[in-house]
C-alpha cells in the first residue's frame, strides 16, 4: 500500500511539474524578448522553489527564548483630584525592552465613584476614595490611591525629584512634587529644555550624549526645570546588522534612525540594508545563512521553518494579549517574529483626476471600476502628461504582489486565508475570492487602461505622477498613503528627492489632499464591502546571532519608539494603540472590516505546503507576471489562466495531504 501511494505522489509530482512548465513556458518567452519581467538585482524564475525550505536536519535546533518580561511598574498621577473632571495617569514598565509593555488600567472604589479607560484616562464622578491600578500581561501590578475632592485645589508650585548624576546608555525616572500636597491637577507635561535626551510622558528619562541636560515639567501650567549631569559611556561597542525592504528610505530616515538609536544606546553601532525585491532577495540570504541580525522575516518562510531561522522572542500565550497577528509567526506555542505594523488593503486614487472626469462616487463592484477607468481614459486622451487611468508598476514586480492582499477582502470571511483556501478544489474557479481579485487586473491590462509601456515603470518616479495628476490609480496597502501624501507635499515645496539623493522636480500640482483610498471594489452577495485588516512583514531575530541582547534592544527600539508605524501610516502593532485615520476612511466609507483568523489545528502551516507543492506561492509576483502577460500579449483567456492555475492548486493540495 505504501508503495502504490509513493507511486501516486511521484505521478502527481511530475503532473504538476509539466502543467507549471507549460503554465510559465509564455512568460519565459516573453521576459526574453521583451525585458518585461526581471530587473537587475532582482531576482526572477520559476515558481515552484519559493518556500523556504527545511534545513537537512529534521529535529528542531533548541534555542532559549528571549521574552523578556516586566519586571517593576509604576503609575505616575495626581493623589487628589476634583469631581467631575478627566485627569490622566501613565505607567512606567521595566524594563524598556520587556515584550509586553502595555497595561490594562482598572478603578476601585473606597467610597469616591470613577472611571477609567485603556489610555488612562480617570473620569471622577463623585468625592470619596479610588484606586487605581495598571497591571502588565504577566499580572504584575500597581496602585495609586485617589482622593476625589468636592472642590478645585490649584497647584502653586512643583520641584522634579531624581538623580542629578546619571550615565550615558541607561534610563532613569523622575516624578514630582507639588505645592499643596493636596492640589488637584490633571495634566503632567514633560519636556526637554536643554541638552540632548528624550523623556517620555511618564517622566523616563532617556539620554542621548554625555554632558548637561535640563528637564522641564509642567502641572496644570505651573513649570518647573532641573539640571543634571550625564556621563560618558566608556564600555564596548558591539555591531547589529538589519535587513529592511525600504530601499527609498535608506539616505532619509534610515539615516535618522541610526543616529537615533545609537544615541539611545552607545553600547549598540546598527547598520540598515536595504533589499529590492525583498522577498526573493532575502529568502536567498537566508538560505545562505547571511542575514544580519534583525530583519524583516520572508513570507515564504512556513511555520514549521520558523525555529531553523529565528529565535523565539516569547510565548504566544503571553504576547497574543498585547501584539497583533502574532499567531501568524507562530508554532509550538512560540512565537518568533512581531508584527511591524499591519494594513488594509485597497486602491490608491488620485482626487482630482476622479473628480476633473466626473466621477463622484468611488466605484463599489469590478464594473464600475473598470467603467470608470475608461471615463478617466476618454477625459484625459488629449493630455501628453497623463500616464494611465491605472498604473500597474509592472517593471518593479512587486507592487503586482499587492493585489494578493484583496482576496481576504472579497472573500468576507476572517477564516478564508488561513483556514480554507488551504483545502479549497475552486481556489482559482470561476465566483471565487482569487478569480474575482485577478479578472480585475487582466481585465485592466486586456482593455488597455494602464500605461503604455509596462516594461519601463518604475516606483519612485510613479509617486510623482500620481501626485501630479498624471495616474488615476493604483493597487497598494494602506502603507501607500502617507508615503504618496508625503512625496505630494515635497513635490508642491520643491524638497522631494529620489532614494539616490537626486532632486525632483517640484510642482504645484501636488497637494496631498487628492491623495484617496478606497476598498477593493467588490460587494458581497450580502450587500456589504468588507475590508480585511492583516499584517505587513513581521520582524524577527536570527536564531544563532551573535549579539541577541543588541538584536532584542533594536527590535523593540523599532516596533515602540522609532515611530516607524506612524511613518507608513499602519495599524500599530501593539494592540493598545488605536487605528489610524485611514481605516476610519474606510469605515465612513461602509467598509466591514475584520481581522483575518490564523490557521488552527491541521491547517496550520498547510498553506505554506499546498504553496510550495502547487508552486503557486501567493505572494510571489511570478505566476503574477505570467497572468499580466498572456493578458498584455493576449495568448490566453482569462478563464484558461485560471483553469490552469486551479488545476496546480488542487495538485498541492493532493501532495500535502
């Protein structure tokens, strides 16, 4: 019996080897003659090697985790306060680098009546007694007891209480004394009034080089300083190394961050590499073995995979309460990489070139996007700057990728990705989530409604088009928006550069205001847009680095202090922070949005299988590029790409089971 299924897998094996090598044979013809797949640095071929695959070893290597937990907290707030004001307390938890800093706030009654919300924000009701409290995910807790008071007691002066000798590399904690003890007040402002530090609002103070450094402090308006000496760091220096995939950000704020971080911590000298084509790139770095210390982990790389490539960083159990999506770089109860911020997924448009084609309303089904692609064609057909109703950015390869993040999306169901498309014989058929997602761009493609010459698009420059009114839109996660509104307001004040350092033009035409998003346009059968929320790439550390303590200090520097989250506009990957203004957007919009489920049971890690047997890896723009082509040069109908494509699928799914 063995033997006949050995048999029957060798047969489907080599099956799917013939339909892959016919499915990719127009695609190899065509990048031949026409350059339009490939760039130099990046790397391009078949789709059937593109899961990381298992080192030669069966057995797991053991590796210690590295969660660090907190180990001290405080609550910083006034003692007394007024009934029927807000006042705000904060909590310190020790160390900076724990995995878990957030809190959950909670308010007792002695007698007064309060509340309290998840930012610390106190509402005192009525006189009496309250305590607060912060308690970290590990249960580690404080208190503060609140007295609320009838009436109003203004504060009439305030010192800063701490060191006044501190070292350069280590943090310290000043709080402050008011004048009467019993003042109510309830906003505590930190600053930096001279020297080079950072403090945050809970009075943790951070310095940046030896010498002076005076704090500032205001309550309720009253201000106090203090001066203190810092030491100069006189210990070793040890390397980290980072792989990131933001290549335009490499002589701007990857420059800051430098400077930044190893300001915060002078035992630490970090150097960012940047990666094109970072999927393919840094999946052959880490074959190779040579990928730095930090770095954004591959999608290719399956749960199983994990522990041969990256050390722990802490339980699911513990980090699940206080980190997004963490499930998603799990296995066996660990986890091994941290969101670096999450998504929506949606079209990039352009306001005015909509608006100046008498398009009011964003389009809600594929019809009426393609219908309004062809209005914004008509309008702008006597325009010699105007690029495309739609720009596919084919040449880079892959912003084709993007498109991937919509199948969750059109699907309406948070258990889709992870949980049935594993299993799923119609992945690629007709009504399906991927049929409909990608009819779209071939359809796009087939009627000519992007640019002219795919072989020539390139990312930065289309940034510049599009805020010049030049591209109608584009298909692009949320990260797009801030980047695109950024480049807009540098291209209005004559200040944008490209990632070389070369000046752009400027123009007037820019304004980041036209900058719009709009969900995929799909309706489901129940009337509703939905709108999966998911992450971007985690962020992990290489499993036998030399130096874990200055990886782990970096990687949380980043996620919780860089404020690279807020840079690309992205859902913060700490549960506790609020989403930002983009997905209240879409929201407004009528989107439903949810988070997508990660794989349970026997599905974990059965995607990354069926994937690498099918050798469709889903977000790998190959098979995507295939698809553009046989649409550009019409060799085939959409309906044979997809037969084609469902066929290798179900040929996964046969192998993995």
């Amino acid at each position: 019996m063995k033997l006949i299924l050995t048999f029957k897998k060798a047969l489907i094996a080599f099956s799917l080897l013939c339909l892959s090598l016919i499915f990719v044979a127009c695609s190899f013809i065509t990048s031949e003659s026409t350059s339009l797949t490939g760039t130099p640095g990046q790397t391009t071929g078949s789709r059937g090697n593109n899961v990381t695959t298992l080192p030669s070893s069966t057995t797991p290597p053991d590796v210690t985790v590295s969660e660090i937990q907190a180990t001290e907290i405080m609550v910083s707030g006034s003692l007394y306060v007024s009934a029927g004001t807000t006042n705000y307390y904060t909590a310190t938890v020790i160390p900076d680098n724990a995995i878990n800093l957030s809190v959950e706030w909670s308010v007792t009654s002695r007698g007064g009546q309060a509340e309290i919300d998840q930012n610390g924000a106190l509402h005192a009701i009525s006189p009496g007694g309250v305590t607060v409290k912060a308690t970290a995910t590990n249960g580690l807790f404080a208190e503060k007891n609140v007295a609320i008071l009838s009436v109003s007691i203004p504060v009439q002066s305030v010192e800063i209480i701490g060191e006044e000798l501190v070292n350069h590399g280590e943090r310290s904690n000043y709080s402050i004394i008011v004048t009467p003890v019993n003042a109510t007040y309830s906003l505590v402002e930190w600053g930096i009034e001279s020297g080079e530090a950072k403090i945050d609002s809970n009075g943790r103070l951070a310095p940046k080089s030896s010498g002076s450094v005076t704090l500032s402090v205001s309550v309720d308006g009253i201000t106090a300083t203090k001066t203190i000496n810092v030491a100069a760091y006189t210990g070793s220096v040890s390397n980290v190394k980072v792989l990131l995939n933001r290549v335009d950000l490499r002589n701007t704020v990857l420059k800051d961050y430098e400077r930044e971080f190893e300001a915060l911590f002078p035992m630490y000298n970090v150097t960012f590499e940047t990666l094109l084509d970072y999927e393919n790139n840094s999946r052959i770095r880490l074959m190779g073995g040579d990928y730095g210390d930090v770095l954004l982990i591959p999608s290719s790389v399956s749960a199983q995979n994990l522990p041969y490539y990256f050390a722990p960083i802490g339980s699911l159990d513990t980090l699940s309460l206080s980190w997004r999506y963490v499930s998603q770089k799990s296995y066996n109860g660990l986890v091994y990489g941290l969101p670096t911020y999450g998504n929506v997924n949606g079209i990039i448009y352009n306001k005015k070139v909509f608006a100046n084609a008498g398009i009011e309303n964003v389009p809600t089904t594929p019809e009426e996007f393609l219908a309004a692609m062809q209005t914004i064609k008509t309008h702008y057909s006597g325009n010699s700057d105007f690029l495309a109703p739609f720009y596919t950015n084919k040449k880079d390869s892959w912003p084709l990728d993007q498109w991937q993040g919509n199948v969750s999306s059109v699907s309406g169901d948070p258990n889709y990705y992870y949980n049935i498309l594993p299993q799923d014989r119609n992945a690629f058929s007709v009504g399906s989530p991927h049929y409909i997602v990608y009819k779209l761009l071939y359809d796009l493609v087939r009627q000519g409604l992007i640019e002219d010459d795919p072989s020539t698009t390139n990312w930065e420059r289309s940034k510049i088009e599009f805020v010049k009114g030049n591209i109608g839109s584009m298909v692009a996660g949320s990260w797009a928006v801030s980047q695109f509104m950024d480049v807009a307001a540098k291209v209005r004040d004559g200040t944008h550069q490209y990632d070389n350092g070369t000046p752009a033009e400027q123009s007037d035409l820019a304004n980041p205001a036209d900058v719009g998003y709009m969900p995929f346009p799909y309706t489901n059968k129940d009337g509703k847009i939905y709108s999966a929320h998911s992450p971007d790439f985690f962020i992990g550390i290489k499993r036998n680095t030399t130096n874990m303590q200055g990886s782990i200090d970096f990687m949380m520097w980043f996620l919780q202090e860089s404020g690279y989250y807020q840079l690309t506009g992205g859902i913060p990957p700490r549960s506790d922070m609020p989403f930002p203004a983009v997905i209240q957007a879409f929201e407004d919009l009528g989107a439903v949005l949810f988070e997508e489920v990660s794989a349970t049971g026997s599905m974990l890690g059965k995607l990354e299988l069926v994937e690498s047997y099918s050798g469709i890896v889903l977000w790998n723009p190959d098979w995507k590029s295939s698809l553009f082509e046989n649409a550009y040069y019409n060799l085939k109908t959409y309906n044979q790409i997809a037969s084609e494509l469902n066929s290798m699928w179900n040929l996964g799914i046969d192998l993995a089971d």
